[in-house]
C-alpha cells in the first residue's frame, strides 16, 4: 500500500515556523518497528514527528541546519547517524516515500547511448533507503593498491590511502551489520575450515567476500534518525537545485520541491549531496542559472569518468576434470568474531590475482566466482569441452563450472553523463543521458587476466579455462553492478577532480559529495562498503569543521 | 624397397625395439653402440617422422582420447595457416624433448612431458586456442597427433 502523501484536509502542525517538533514518545513505544510501512496514515498528524512529510510544509518556507544531506541512501543515511551522534542539527531530504512510488521512480527515467544493457530507472532506487531496498549485501574493502596511481590505469591515484579509512571501514562494518573488521583470507579459512586453492606459481590468490543480512538501510535506521532529537526527515522532498551566493565560492541554499508542488529552501552551514553517482551529476548540471557549467564544475569534470564494474557472467568457463573441494568458493556461513563473541556470517571466496601480476601484465583488477553449471555443445566455441577435458590427464571427472566475473573498469572521461534539456521530468529537471563506454583495451586486459588465471588452475590441477574471444560478446553482455562511480571524482589538484581529499567540492567550500561518484578508480569490490566509510569519515570531519 | 628407404625402416624398426626392451635401463653408451652398422655415409642421427610419435601419443593422451587431440591440433594448425611441413616444425621443442628421452620408458618419457607441461602454465608459457589457454607442450602434441 502506498503511503499517502497528503493529510486529508488538514495542516501538519509542523511548519517551517514551528519550534522543533518533539517526539511522541509514548504512541511509538509501542509501535513495532517496520509494522507502519506502507500503512496510508498521516505520520505527523497521528504519531508525531517520526518521519515528516515535505507535503505539509508552508511552500516558500526556509528550513535551517547544520548540516542538510539530500539523499536517504547508504551514505546519506550513515551520514545522518553520525553526524546525529556528534550533536549536529541535521535535514535529511528524501525524494520518495518509505515505499516505492511509480511516479517518484519515474523521475530516474533518461537514456543510455553508450552500453544500454540496463536501464537508469531499474538500478537505482527512489525511497527512504535508497538502493540498500534492494542490495545484495556483498562485501569487501578496497584494496591498498586501489587508492595508488598504477602506471597501468590513466587517472588512476586517491588522494586518501587505505590507511585513512581503516577506522571508518570499522565503523562500516557496524553499519551493515558485520562482525569484526577482519579480512585475512587465512584467518577466515581457518574459520571456515574448507581448503583454499593452492597457487603453485603464487600468481592467483584467493579474496572473500562478507554478506551484509543485507541490512536495509530506511528500515533499520528510520526509527534511529526519527527518534533522534535533532534529526528532521523530510519524505518527497526533491532536490531541484542549489543555489550559489554572490561570490560563487559558497551555496547559499538548497531549493527544494515536492512532486505536488510544494516549493521550500533549506539553508545550512554544509550541504551534501548523497543521491547516486548519477542523480548528484544531474543536480550540479542543472544548477546553471548562475554558471553555464553548473555548480563545482570549472574543471569540467562533472559527470565524467563513469565507471561501473562490468559483470561477465559466463565468458569464462572451466573444464574440471577431477573431484576438487571448492566448497569455500560456494557461499557459507561461518562464525566470524564480532567484538566479544561471535557472528554468524555468510562468506564467499573468489578468485583473483596477485597484485604484483596485476601490475607487471598490465592488468585491471577482477575478481572470479565459481558455480558449477551445465556445459553443452557449442558453449565454447569450436573446440568443445569434452574435447578439452580429453587433454586433461589429472584425474577423473566431467564437472565443469562457469566464472562469474566482476571486473575494475579504467576511468575514462568520455564515459559520461549529460543532460537532455529537451527532455524534462515531472519536476522540470532535464533528464539524463548516460553514455558508458569501456575502453576497448579493458577487454584485451580482461581476457590476460583470464589467461593468466587459466595457466594458474591448470598448474593447479583443475582443468582448462576458455574465455570468450568474441570482443563485441565480452562488451555488450557486460552487466552492470548498479555501482555508479566516479562522476565526481576526488583529487588533490582542483583540474583533475571535483572534491577534494575530505570529498568537498573544490569550488564551493560548503558543499561536500558522499558515495561512489567519488572514487577516482573503481577498484574490483563492490563499493558499498566504501560508500558508507566514507561516508563515516565525512562525518567526522564535519563534525570537526563544524564544532 | 631402396636400400636408403630399407635403412629408414629398420632404423625406425630398431628405435621402437630399443624402446620396447629398454625400460629406462639403457645407458647412452648402449644407444650409441647401437648405431655401429648404419651406413658411415648417412647421417647417423636422421630426425624422426611423424608417424614415430604416434605411440607415445597414444600413451599421453590416452587411445579413446587421441582423437579429441588430433582434432585440436588440427584445429589450431589450421587456424595458424600452416601446411604439414610448418606445423610440423612448430612442434620442434616437444620433439626434441622427446628425442632426448628417446632411451627412456614410455612412462619416464610421459612424466616428462607432464613436466614440461606444468612449468608450461608456471612460466605463462601457454596459447589460446579458439578461446581455451593451454599449454604449449599439450598443443604441440596436439598438433603432432593431427600430423600422425
């Protein structure tokens, strides 16, 4: 059931002029939590100020606060709990509800002109959540060569290290719900007790991931932030644009609109924006009634250098010609250390290169799954993969298992995102425009890495691998992620990036960018994680700016 | 029968004999012994023809499996637009390790092979064939199989 967006006839008590609302402590003890969803009651009138309805604000009201964050995803919302937690006022902006509206999701809606294997309106997700409404829960840090110039990846190099987000990679950890911040694969297959694939030449190794339950953001956290004093939500609220001061180096305000055509600002001492490595681009684009460009965007960087993490489902199949354990490859559960006890966790491990090999051939990071399947005639090629378990002298067997791979893609500028001012949503914001590209390089790239990691499961003993060699094949079943990076990129020099090392934005220095579009380099994990540790780490240091 | 082509036969006659009684226990010494009544004006050590290969090919690969590697060598020859005199030729590295071995058992000369080709995939000494990374040692012997 939907939630209503209107009280019926009559006024949420709390307008822009009202004193901060307190909570309605008594009804909502006794409200379970998650039993309100979807219920089309009023949340003003009949429970307080959980959540408030942007519906019921006086249109041209002026909402103020320490901190306002757009966007109720994983890093919004992380974002608001930390910075709740520091004691700073915080507006947090929702465009959807707490459930999915079709009229809400519509305002996603643009083109792909470059690699259209998904659509914009069906990987990202408009609601108090944001995309954690639907996520799979996969895990894992960035590695430490991620954040390193590599001489192979142009544009490749954070202005951050590894090091710098330990700490909050910890406090992430608690954010989805994940024990202990441990990653050794040693430490973890003892946990596991299933055997790791031996390497013989030490080329291949093995990583893991770790499963989010997965937690949902908007549900776990909505009473947290609602109940929390100096915390306002405001559901249907949509991001229209941001408006510069006089001198341009500063936002005066966020302008804000409902789909109903309620129409108010939000003035504050920082401004975030956390709504997608699209949705940002398309806000800062939009803002040009003052510079052409739009908002931070003298380097011309915004919107450039989108990348995902191509899925390749299948363009590598393994004949296994002999019994092997490759239970610790299949996903598990394990008891991970959580503080003083333990977690019950689903892990999984992948295969991936060293990466001294990644940086001596030249190759983009991946990693591999391995799930048995099926292989008939034809799925190969010519050379079928009886023909080729033939060749296989170890053992006895007919097994055979497909990759699943997830690869790092190169940055490139002209993979990008434009508007289409022709082409305007329900709000009047144009829409967009998203070209992916991958380079074609990154293919040739993909396909060593795959031969390597075929030399290494052959000196293994576990058969013979096949990679497509169809270029076209590799590139356009190349499934997204639903990772959207690197849009906003973050450098030390303001030509190169758009935010800086602390991901604010070099030109307006009240404006600050959280989640993915960040990334200068996509690295192979999937970037959830990352997201909510920088967003962890944004908070601290707002909470020291701003103290 | 000529004389020269009666003196391949029984040179080829000799080697799969000396392979057959051998079992590993010939010494180099007895090898070259064996060599006293070929004619002083031929080259005592002529290289091998392909058909000579075939059973140890056999024994690598297996009989019910031979066929599976004639096909892939073809296959690959094929695709790298070799005549017979060329293939044969890119698969000198295997046949002379074969060659050396040729004193040794069956089994010895197998493992051999095994060998190389593990440091095959240790060293990234492999090829794709039509999308399959192999080794360099099993596709010269498929190679040499599609010859046989």
């Amino acid at each position: 059931m939907i939630l209503s967006r209107r009280p019926s006839g009559k006024t949420c008590k709390h307008s822009a002029d009202a004193p901060a609302p307190r909570k309605a402590e008594g009804l909502r003890a006794f409200v379970p939590r998650g039993a309100l969803a979807g219920v089309g009651w009023d949340w003003c009138k009949c429970f307080g100020c959980m959540l408030l309805e942007a519906n019921d604000l006086i249109p041209g009201s002026t909402l103020t606060a320490d901190v306002c964050i757009a966007g109720a995803g994983a890093a919004g919302i992380a974002l608001a709990l930390s910075l709740s937690e520091a004691g700073l006022d915080v507006v947090l902006l929702e465009s959807g509800g707490l459930s999915d509206e079709p009229e809400t999701q519509a305002l996603y809606q643009g083109t792909m002109s470059g690699i259209n294997t998904w659509k914009l309106d069906a990987h990202r997700w408009r609601l108090f959540g944001g995309s954690t409404s639907r996520w799979a829960g996969w895990c894992r840090p960035m590695e430490s060569y991620d954040f390193e110039i590599r001489a192979h990846i142009p544009e490749s190099g954070w202005p951050i290290t590894l090091n710098d987000l330990i700490p909050y990679y910890q406090r992430a950890h608690q954010r989805v719900e994940l024990g202990d911040y441990l990653w050794d694969v040693d430490d973890i297959q003892a946990l596991s007790g299933r055997p790791l694939v031996h390497s013989p030449s030490g080329r291949m190794l093995t990583r893991v991931f770790q499963y989010s339950p997965p937690t949902r953001f908007g549900e776990l956290y909505r009473n947290t932030l609602a109940d929390a004093p100096n915390v306002r939500i405001y559901l249907h609220a949509n991001l229209v644009n941001l408006e510069l001061t006089s001198n341009l180096s500063k936002l005066s305000r966020f302008e804000v609109a409902t789909l109903d055509g309620v129409q108010f600002n939000v003035e504050a001492s920082a401004y975030v924006l956390a709504l997608g490595g699209i949705e940002n681009v398309r806000l800062l684009l939009a803002s040009n009634s003052t510079l052409a460009a739009g908002v931070a965007n003298s380097s011309g960087n915004v919107g450039q250098f989108f990348m995902e993490h191509p899925h390749y489902n299948g363009v590598s199949k393994l004949a296994l010609s002999q019994a092997t354990d490759l239970g610790f490859y299949r996903r598990h559960s394990v008891e991970m250390p959580a503080g003083e006890g333990t977690q019950r966790l689903n892990i999984m491990g992948v295969l991936a290169l060293e990466p001294e090999v990644l940086a001596s051939e030249g190759v983009l990071d991946f990693t591999a799954s391995i799930s048995e399947v099926a292989l008939g005639p034809g799925e190969t090629g010519d050379i079928d993969v009886d023909r080729v378990r033939s060749l296989v002298r170890e053992g006895e067997g007919d097994r055979a298992y497909q990759l699943y791979v997830r690869a790092e893609q190169s940055p490139r500028p002209d993979s990008r995102i434009v508007l289409r001012e022709s082409d305007r949503d329900a709000l009047g914001l144009p829409r967009v425009d998203l070209d992916w590209k991958i380079h074609p390089d990154d293919d040739q790239n993909l396909r060593r890495g795959m031969e390597i990691l075929g030399a290494e499961l052959a000196a293994a003993g576990l058969g013979r691998l096949w990679t497509s060699a169809d270029a076209d094949r590799l590139r356009w079943t190349a499934l997204p992620g639903g990772h959207h990076m690197g849009t906003l990129r973050m450098s030390a020099d303001p030509e190169m990036g758009v935010v800086d090392a602390n991901c604010r934005c070099h030109d307006v220095e009240n404006l600050y960018i959280a989640g993915s579009a960040v990334f200068p380099t996509g690295g192979a994990p999937n970037p959830t994680l990352t997201v909510v540790a920088l967003a962890e780490r944004l908070a601290a240091h707002l909470a020291k700016e701003l103290a | 029968m000529t004389s020269s082509s009666r003196i391949k036969r029984q040179r080829l006659v000799r080697r799969r004999f000396l392979r057959s009684v051998s079992g590993g226990l010939l010494s180099v010494g007895a090898l070259s012994c064996s060599d006293e009544w070929v004619r002083a004006d031929e080259d005592p050590h002529p290289p091998p023809a392909r058909e000579d290969y075939e059973p140890l090919l056999a024994a690598y690969f297996g009989d019910s499996d031979l066929e599976a590697a004639r096909l892939i060598g073809s296959y690959y020859a094929t695709s790298a637009g070799w005549n017979v005199e060329a293939a044969f030729a890119s698969t000198a590295k295997v046949r002379h390790l074969v060659d050396d071995l040729a004193s040794a058992s069956e089994a010895a000369q197998v493992e051999a092979l095994d060998m190389r080709l593990q440091q095959d995939f240790e060293t990234l000494r492999i090829v794709d064939v039509d999308g399959w990374t192999l080794g360099q040692t099993e596709i010269d012997l498929c190679v040499l199989a599609a010859l046989a």
